[in-house]
C-alpha cells in the first residue's frame, strides 16, 4: 500500500468527535504559543508568535505533548528545564532565528503550523507508521511524498493539511497526546 492508501485507511472511519479534535488541535496550540510570547514578552524578552511556536517545538523531539507543554512554559519562565539538550541549544536559538533555528523537517513543520500555517505538515515517528514506512526518520523524498498524500487526503476531507494530519495521528496514536 502507499501513504495515499494508508492515510485514507486511517481517516475512513473518523468520528465527528476526532474531526473536531483534530481541526482545533493546532488552534489550541497557537494559542498556547501566545502565551508563551506572553510569559517571554513580560520577562521583557521580546519575541514574536514564529518564535515562540519554534520555542515548543524545539522541546518536541522524543517528548509527550504534556511534557512539551511544560518545558517550553518552563524555558519561556527563565529557566532551563531538564531534558535533551539539543532541544535546549534549539529552544535558545529559536529565540534569535525563529523557524530557521529548527533544521529539522519534522521540527520546522511543526513550529510552522504551531504559528497558524495550515499547510504545514508534521511528519514523526507516529505518522511514518500510520502511512506504513518502518522507520521513525523519513529521508527528505519520504517527508515529501508523506506529506502529499496527507494533502490529497485533506483536499478529500475539505480540512486543512495540518488538521487532516492531526487527525491521522490522533486515529492512529489513539488520543490527541
């Protein structure tokens, strides 16, 4: 089967109740990221809604969203939190560089459709299974050729690209965490 075939099985059967989680789950993200640029801003660390959204998704690789979420509210309170450091050497470039502090695909993507941007889309470890590729690592023509077919499958369900792709990874996962 292909990603196209595998994303449209995933989706076949989705619920009005998924639907709508997955259509407001980047949304509540977003606005998440606005209190972030909130708790920077009145630290008197001035940055925009791009970085902040970089801010969190610099703590994203190999975290649970709830873990994510503390990390990033820790690191934009003014301390460090504890983790890998790598998220943390991106956290504190995300400040200055924004989206271009995150080299990473799935990263990049990530902190863009965290910013508002419906057309990015995240591909990691639980989206990689979900199209059937037995990796957590998709090289740069598997990210692209995944992320097509979650455009096909959003252009079928008449949602966003970012919200058709929160919605394969809420059904394939098996909870919006």
């Amino acid at each position: 089967m292909t990603y196209l075939q595998n994303y449209r099985e995933v989706v076949k059967n989705a619920t009005p109740a998924q639907i709508e989680m997955a259509v407001t789950w980047y949304l509540d993200a977003e606005l998440l990221a606005q209190d972030v640029m909130r708790i920077f801003n009145a630290r008197g660390v001035n940055v925009t809604l791009e970085q902040s959204a970089s801010v969190i998704s610099s703590f994203s690789p190999r975290q649970r969203w709830n873990r994510n979420v503390a990390q990033a509210l820790e690191f934009a309170s003014g301390s460090e939190p504890k983790g890998l450091g790598n998220n943390l050497r991106m956290a504190y470039k995300s400040l200055t560089n924004g989206f271009d502090a995150l080299k990473g695909q799935k990263t990049n993507a990530f902190a863009r459709a965290i910013a508002g941007d419906e057309n990015a889309i995240t591909i990691d470890v639980w989206m990689c299974y979900a199209g059937g590729l037995k990796t957590n690592a998709p090289n740069k023509t598997q990210y692209r050729e995944m992320s097509d077919a979650v455009r096909v499958v959003a252009s079928e369900l008449k949602i966003t690209p970012r919200a058709t792709q929160a919605l394969i990874w809420i059904i394939f996962r098996g909870s919006a965490e």
